[in-house]
C-alpha cells in the first residue's frame, strides 16, 4: 500500500481531518474540487497543484505540510525547496504510468442527460416534440428528411427513458439491441436539438458531481477504510514496543 499514492494520500488526509466531519470536509472542498480529487482516489486523472492547495485549505493546513505528510508516509525524501510541486510531479508520473486513460480524458462535467435530469427534467416533454434537427448538434439546421425526423424521434424516446426512467444508456441500448454508446449517441444528439429549441445550457458547470456519479461517495468511504486501516497498523505497533519494552524482545 506504500507504494500506491492516491491510497497514501487519503490515510493523510482521514489523519489531519482532525474534527472536521467528512460533510463538513466536503462543503469546504466545494463541487470541483470534490470532483477533481475523487477522480483521483478512482483513478481516472491526476491531482493538479491548484486542486492540490484547496484540499490543503480545507483542511485547514498549509499545503507544504500535507506535501510533507504526504512524502514521510511513503518513506520518500523530498526537497524542502518546492515540496509541493515534487510530490504532485512523483502522483503525475505513477499516475501516467498505470493509467489506461490519455491525459486527463474523463469528462470533467455531468452527461447531457444528468444535466437535464438534474435540472429541465420537469421541462423536457414525455411525448416527442416536432424538433427535426437531425441526430447531431450542427450550427446550421439539418435537413428536413423522413430519416433524421426518425433517429431524433428514436433519440429522444431514449433520452425520456434515460432522465425521467433514469436507466442508463447500456440499459437502453440492450433494449433495443444496440450498444450503449450508440444509444448515448442518439440521445446526446436529441439533447442538443432540444437544447438549442429551449434556450438551456447543457454545460453541466453548475450541476454538483454528486448528480453525475458514485465517486464522491465512494471517497469518503475509501477515507474512512484507508484511515482505519492506518490507525489499527499504528496502534498494533505501540502495543507491540509496549510489550518489548515490558518483557525485552520478542521473538
């Protein structure tokens, strides 16, 4: 587990978290960079040294102490120069070596569908509208032809089913004997058209990561798994110099 930095940096951070809650950890991070460093524990991209400030702050440390923490629970020697930017560029480098994802490419913000269902889903019609916009967003209107009226009416029951059934695009695509990124296709595409016809923005910058995913949660829970786990190691090893001390070495 030494080895492993995104584990290492959770034990740090459940050990300095001190009497924050982790809800009150949580509101302090704020929604992006919450989101940044559960992409993180999950994986999915590395930790950048603005990110890494903020998780600092809040906790309320000096981001040097947790680059310091950080370094002595994995036995490496930092310099005392820009500690900062030497452990991150060490998490950058282990992170590009056992990523199978180029750059940071996982989508930074919620789906087109999670945007809508968090927020227009009370908007967005049961039965399909007359919108013939084709099956992608284009800035010119697509033509009019039996054909894309008939891929935006089948994106758009895909789209229903996803926001308001709240079943997923592999689900959907199953259903219909397609593959679910077909099915996400079609229905980003009947998004788009309904989009741009009801003026909203699709963005998804406003929406909180916990609307789009379960890697906040599991954060938490990797927190408390990975800080228990530290603290039971550390209290094994007092009790074993404890009883050293008492009756000389053990075998």
């Amino acid at each position: 587990m030494k080895s492993d930095l995104r584990h290492q940096l959770l034990i740090q951070i459940e050990m300095l978290r001190g009497e924050i809650s982790h809800s009150q950890l949580s509101e302090r991070l704020g929604d992006i960079t919450e989101r940044a460093l559960a992409r993180y524990v999950a994986g999915k991209s590395y930790l950048i040294e603005k990110e890494f400030r903020q998780v600092a702050k809040a906790l309320g440390m000096d981001a040097e102490k947790l680059a310091y923490a950080w370094a002595a629970s994995l036995r490496v020697r930092i310099s005392d120069e820009d500690i900062v930017s030497e452990i991150l560029s060490r998490a950058r480098l282990r992170w590009r070596q056992h990523a199978r994802i180029a750059k940071r490419a996982v989508p930074s913000h919620p789906s087109h569908m999670a945007v809508i269902r968090a927020k227009y889903a009370d908007r967005l019609p049961r039965r399909t509208p007359p919108l013939w916009f084709g099956s992608s967003y284009s800035p010119t209107r697509a033509e009019d032809t039996p054909q894309n009226r008939a891929r935006f009416a089948r994106g758009y029951e895909m789209l229903i089913e996803s926001v308001h059934g709240r079943l997923s695009a592999r689900d959907i695509g199953a259903l219909r004997g397609i593959s679910g990124e077909r099915a996400r296709q079609l229905m980003v595409g009947a998004a788009y058209a309904w989009a741009q016809r009801e003026k909203v923005d699709l963005s998804g910058k406003t929406v909180p990561f916990r609307n789009e995913a379960r890697l906040v949660r599991n954060l938490y829970a990797a927190l408390s798994f990975f800080g228990q786990q530290q603290f039971t190691h550390i209290t094994h090893e007092v009790e074993t110099r404890r009883r050293t001390g008492k009756g000389g070495r053990t075998s």
